[in-house]
C-alpha cells in the first residue's frame, strides 16, 4: 500500500473516532449500472467491506431460518405497522459486494437509474441489509455501514447510526452517559452502552441482547431498533438479506364532533391530526370539495382529507362519512282524560298522547294533576313535554267537577295511589298497632359488612376477613382523602388448589356524594341482578393469587367527598380471604396489599362479620282483616345479628341488621288489602321487591317523617299469598314497618 492510501485510512480512522456516534452510511455505485455521476465526500469501496469473525450463523435464533418474521412488538407510543410481504426477489442469488463498481477516482459515486439488479430491490420505500457485510440498499441504491451486520451471542446487530441515517429520524449521542438518543416524531429513544434496557418515553423496553461499541461503532439488535423504529421486515434466507419496509409517507387523520348534526343548525369542527413517520413537518393540506362547516340538506357527505410534507410527500386520503340529520322539531303535548266531568272525589284517568318527531324520549312535567279534585267548578290540567335538546311544548285542558261526592280524600289515596308513591297515614297510632306474629327460620349467608371507618381519611384495608360457601357483601364507604381514589375488594386464594368463586348477585351505585341515593340504586341493581341473573361469573384463582372481584365497584375513581355502596352474593368452593381496600386511582391495589395498614373503626358506624344473613319470615295467619303490623331492625322483635370485628377480635352487633336479606311471605292476604312501608327511625330511601317487581320507596324524594307511607301492594276482591324480598339500604335509618290496612269498599 502507498503512503497516500496509508494517510487517507488513518484520516478515516480519526474521523471515526472524533465522530458522536462513530457510525455511517454512505452511498456507493450499483453493479453493472451506469448513470448520472454526482459528486460525494465520502466514498468507500466495497472492498472494504469486513466479515466479523463472529458472524458465523448466517441467521440468529432470534429469526428462525426458513420463516417470514415481522417485526417485535411496537414499542409504546409507536403506531403498529403490518409486517411487509417478502421481496419478489427472495431467492435470487445475491450479487457479491466486491462485484460493485468502485467509487470515481475523483471521489464521485454513480446513481443508478432505470435498471436494478433484482438482489438489490426496485420497490420504493425499502432498505435491504446484507448478513454478514456491510452492504445496504435502499431504493435501489447501495450504501456501506462501517460495520457489517454482526452476530453476538446468537442475537444480530447493526450499527444504530447506520439505520437511523437510513430511516432519516434524528439522533444524537452523548459521551457523558454513553447514550444514543434517537428521536422519531413524538418518541424519544434511548439507547445505553452495555445495557439489555432502552427507553421508548421513559418507558423500559428488554432487548434480546444489550448494545455495545466496537470499533468506535454503536451496536444494537436488529429486532430491538426495527421495533422502536416500527420498521416491518422480512427475512430472505437464500439471499441472506433482511428486508426493511420504510414507512416516509406522512399521515393525515381528522375528527368531527360525536354530537348529532343536523341540516341548517349544527356549525361542524373539524379537528385535525397529521404527522410524518420521520418528524418531517407538514406545510400543505388539502380537503375535498364537500366539506362544510354547515350542511343546509340532510344526507351522508363523506369528507377526504389529505396532507403533504416538506420532503414533497402526500398522505393517503382519509375519509369520515358525515350524518346530517334533519333540523330538530319542538315535541306535541297531548293527553286525554277517560270523561269531561267528574264527581268530587272521582278517580281521573289520564292518558299521555305526547310524542316527538324524532323518536326520543321526552320529560313531562304536570301541572295540576291529580288523583281526583274536591272542590266543585272547572279545573285545568296542563302537561309540557320536553325533549333531549331542550324544545318543548305544553297542552292544556280542562274538566268540570260536579258538587255531588264519590270518595273522600283519604279513600282515593289509599284505593288508587300507585306503589311506590306516598300517602299519609297518622304515624303516633302505627306503634300501637298489633304486630304480626310469624315463623323464623335463616339461610346460611356469611355477611360481611364494611361500613367503618365509613368516612376514610388515608388509604389502607378497610376490611379483611377469610370465607367458604356463600358469602354476602355490603360496603358503603365515603372519601374524605384530597385525592381521587378507588374501592376494591380483592379475592386471595392461600390454597394448595384452585378455588373457584362464583359472583350470583351484585349492585354497585356511584360514586356520588348523597350516601342515601348510593344506598337506594345499589339494592336496587341487586335485585335486579336477581331478576335476570345478568352479574352471574365465574373467577378461576390459582394457588397464591390475588386478583380484584366485582370490578364494578372500582370502575370510576372517588373524589372527595364521593360515596360507593356494594351489595353482593358469592360462593367460593374453598376458603378465600377477601380485602376490601381504598388506594389512590393510579396505584395497584394487589402490590400495594402487602404494605397497607389495617384501618380502625370510627366508633359510630358498623363492621363486621355475621352467619346466617338470610332471615325468611312466613306469616301463616290472615292479615288485612284489621289493621296490623310487621316490624323489623328494632332489636326487639327482630333482633340484631351478632358476629365479630375480625380486625380486632371483638364482638359485633348489626345495628339495624343493615346488609341482612329478608325473605318475606304472607300466605293469607286477605281482600281488598293495602300494604305500605312506614319509617320509624328517620329518613329512608330505597327499595323492595314484591311478588318479582321491583318498587320504589319513595318513586320521588324520600321517606323523611313518620306519617309518610309508601304504597307497596294492593291485593283484588281475593285472598292472595304475597312475597316481599326486602334489605336496608345503605345511608338509611332503621326500624321500619309494613303496615296492613283494610281498604274502603269501591263505589260506582
């Protein structure tokens, strides 16, 4: 070698070594290809090219010989791509690197034109690696990375700025951290010397193999950078190449708002969300001729929309169809009644002839009406229907009452009030009233109750306690943290065996900030659970695990000041502990388990745990003859559940029984007999079934003083049996009672 080939390979040496990242490609000619010569710094032949001593297995176990392999899973943030097909060209025989024609004298380099070897790929948008050279092609054009692709302990690497240059993304490496830092629009990759752990975002990402340096060159896994780069490929065994899809066309995507638009009202906005997959900014976008801000016809308009970037490239079109509904028309008030004139005290039938246009449900408000008027003379009622979007409209009509009297005042409301609304009946005489006698017998429930601390002040376990068989749930705590946090109940099986849990019922209401309304929605979800048997699953656990169940109850995170109520049914075939818990919204409750502190009661509110939550109640004797009643969570005539605090190891009470399920059945009622729910410990709101149907107790506000009764059930002209399923509701006031009065006879 002459002394001026000598100083031209030290000089590259130097500048290897000066480099930040001592890594490049650089474009050389195409075998057998003439064209146009350009001018070039940094021309290499590709004799040059070096086949490391180590690459001795032409395709690594991490890409199995003979398969097509895409690529890792996407790193986070970085959009999957599918894997690209394999190259036409697979099975040619790939032409050797010394074959390439050697760079100008004068440093030029030779472009290809038309005609490409098929080895070296005609398809736009592909990279083409070598196994064991240095050789790439892209586009068609041949490039040198100053290292081959190499194999190392049975994974393969690339020089990391080889393939950045190539895929065009930005890079840069810093001494003090030995770090390459690549960044590709949003994401920002880092890659460390020595180290198996890049970045994607500060996000930790395992790579097969960890990068390192040779040579003053950066080496990383060719399936660890593709992945982060999002780059498909596929592997050409006979041809000993890896096939890289490289995605440089940007992409253009828009939105328009998910409310309903209708033709001549709505202004639409368009929003806008376009990138390039290299970072390259986007100067140009181009919209399609029927995009509109508003439509004045309704129809389907299908809006495109595109964008260009700065390297002259335009995005495939993406398309949204708009719905453009009719203009929204005012709803019709309308009802009749069943006759023009009425006795005082008569029963008023009315029947709601309302409708709206488009279908939707409307909001009535009355005015005026009545079960029946007292005071003779014309009486108008008026009934306004409003719609979703707030358009309304009112009917009025008016009926004439005649001097003569049908019922009193007291008749109507108990012969034609609806279940669920309220009368009044004198609460200082139900007391005193005879109370029924019945037999008790209980079904084998073990309750646990979660109710204290009900207002929690830190996060911690708010309840532990281990069951077999049939297991019932009521939780009802508040947040009174100044973060949002979330309510779990977690299941653990400290088996040898798998143990199955099966959820039968469950209602869950919140979280909101009136305890009361929690209470009121969550026995009502559970009886309708009951009903259609909807929350019936099944949860396999494996020896040792942990897993959250009735994920419901931790769906929503609770602000302060927020309420969650639970009511549940389970049966495990093994003992499984259960942990009620209370962390913030973005902590995992299972890690966070081990290292939580058991919460004290607050002294006032109820936990514990109880047998035999199920109480039937059957009354044999006939009831509605005269007035009586049946009372329960007094701790008198139904007395509390005793259990015990199993954090503390102290006896419990169930004050007001709250959590037990009464089952209730009358065998004899007899006619013309009304059944209404009376509190007696303070305001109540919630709900019961009777005979399957769920009733409100009140349908509107609530049950706030004793003269209050709901109306639960009225039997016909015959004796009926009458079953009533019945638990307090979270938030309310205990004892309560039915009460059974004989009606008034009907009148014609």
């Amino acid at each position: 070698m002459n002394f001026k080939k000598l100083t031209l390979v030290a000089a590259l040496a130097v500048t290897q070594a000066a480099a930040a990242v001592p890594a490049y490609a650089v474009p050389v000619s195409t075998a057998g290809v003439t064209g146009t010569v350009v001018s070039t710094a940094q021309a290499v032949q590709p004799s040059e090219a070096v086949v490391q001593p180590e690459a001795t297995d032409p395709l690594p176990s991490e890409v199995p010989a003979g398969t097509v392999t895409p690529t890792a899973t996407p790193n986070p943030g970085v959009t999957a791509e599918p894997a690209a097909s394999a190259d036409p060209s697979a099975t040619a025989t790939p032409v050797p690197a010394e074959t390439a024609a050697p760079a100008a004298t004068d440093g030029t380099v030779v472009q290809p034109q038309n005609t490409v070897n098929a080895v070296y790929g005609t398809s736009a948008n592909q990279l083409i690696l070598h196994m064991n050279s240095r050789q790439m092609y892209k586009n068609g054009i041949s490039y040198l990375a100053n290292q081959p692709m190499a194999v190392k302990n049975g994974v393969s690497y690339v020089s990391i700025r080889a393939m950045v240059e190539m895929v065009g993304v930005s890079y840069t490496y810093e001494a003090k951290t030995k770090e390459v830092v690549v960044t590709k629009g949003s994401s920002v990759m880092r890659f460390k010397t020595d180290s198996k752990i890049y970045t994607v975002n500060g996000t930790k990402v395992t790579m097969k193999g960890p990068a390192y340096q040779f040579k003053g060159t950066f080496m990383v896994p060719l399936t660890s950078i593709t992945a982060a780069l999002n780059l498909p490929y596929t592997v050409d065994n006979i041809g000993k190449r890896v096939i890289l899809t490289l995605n440089t066309k940007p992409t253009a995507i828009f939105s328009v708002q998910s409310t309903e638009i209708f033709a001549g009202q709505t202004y639409i906005n368009y929003t806008t969300s376009s990138s390039s997959p290299n970072g390259t900014p986007i100067v140009e976008e181009r919209w399609s001729d029927n995009k509109q801000d508003i439509y004045d016809q309704p129809g389907y308009y299908t809006v495109t929309y595109s964008v260009r970037d700065a390297n002259g490239q335009w995005s495939d079109p993406y398309s949204v169809t708009i719905k453009v509904l009719q203009p929204n028309q005012p709803p019709v008030a309308n009802f009749t009644t069943n006759k023009e004139e009425y006795k005082m005290g008569e029963p008023i039938t009315l029947t709601d002839l309302s409708y709206d246009p488009e279908y939707e449900e409307l909001t009535a408000e009355w005015t005026n009406r009545a079960l029946a008027f007292f005071n003779p003379g014309p009486v108008s009622i008026q009934l306004k229907v409003t719609d979703k979007h707030g358009l309304s409209s009112t009917f009025e009509k008016t009926i004439n009452i005649t001097s003569e009297q049908l019922y009193t005042q007291d008749e109507v409301a108990k012969l034609f009030t609806v279940p669920g609304d309220v009368i009044s009946m004198d609460g200082g005489m139900i007391p005193g009233l005879p109370n029924l006698t019945y037999n008790l017998s209980s079904e084998n429930y073990k309750l646990i109750r979660s109710n204290s601390p009900e207002t929690v002040n830190q996060e911690g376990v708010l309840y532990r306690e281990t069951s077999v068989g049939n297991t019932r749930f009521l939780v009802h705590h508040l947040n009174n943290m100044s973060t949002r946090q979330k309510l779990y109940v977690i299941a653990t099986n400290n088996n040898l065996y798998p143990t199955t849990i099966t959820t039968q019922y469950s209602g869950i209401a919140g979280p909101v900030t009136s305890p009361e309304y929690t209470g009121k929605i969550s026995i009502q979800k559970y009886y309708n659970s009951m009903l259609t048997n909807e929350k019936y699953s099944t949860t396999i656990l494996q020896p040792g695990e942990s897993r959250a169940i009735l994920t419901d109850i931790n769906k929503i995170a609770m602000k302060p000041g927020e309420v969650l109520s639970l009511s549940a049914d389970l049966f495990s075939d093994l003992t499984v502990q259960y942990d009620v818990v209370m962390v913030e919204e973005s902590k995992d409750p299972i890690a966070q388990l081990p290292i939580l502190p058991i919460l004290d009661r607050d002294g006032v509110h109820n936990r514990g745990t109880y047998p035999d939550s199920t109480r039937i109640i059957t009354v044999s004797d006939v009831v509605g003859t005269t007035q009586s009643k049946l009372i329960l969570g007094d701790n008198r005539n139904d007395l509390n559940l005793i259990g015990i605090d199993p954090m503390t190891g102290t006896e419990a009470s169930n004050a007001g029984n709250f959590g037990v399920l009464y089952k209730i059945r009358f065998e004899h009622v007899a006619p013309n007999t009304l059944i209404t729910f009376n509190p007696r410990g303070g305001n109540y709101l919630g709900s019961l079934m009777v005979n399957n149907t769920i009733v409100n107790l009140p349908n509107k506000g609530s049950l706030s003083s004793n003269d209050m009764n709901a109306v639960v059930y009225r039997s016909g002209n015959q004796e009926s049996s009458v079953e009533i399923v019945f638990s307090v509701a979270s938030g309310s006031n205990l004892p309560v009672n039915f009460v059974f009065t004989p009606l008034p006879a009907l009148k014609q």
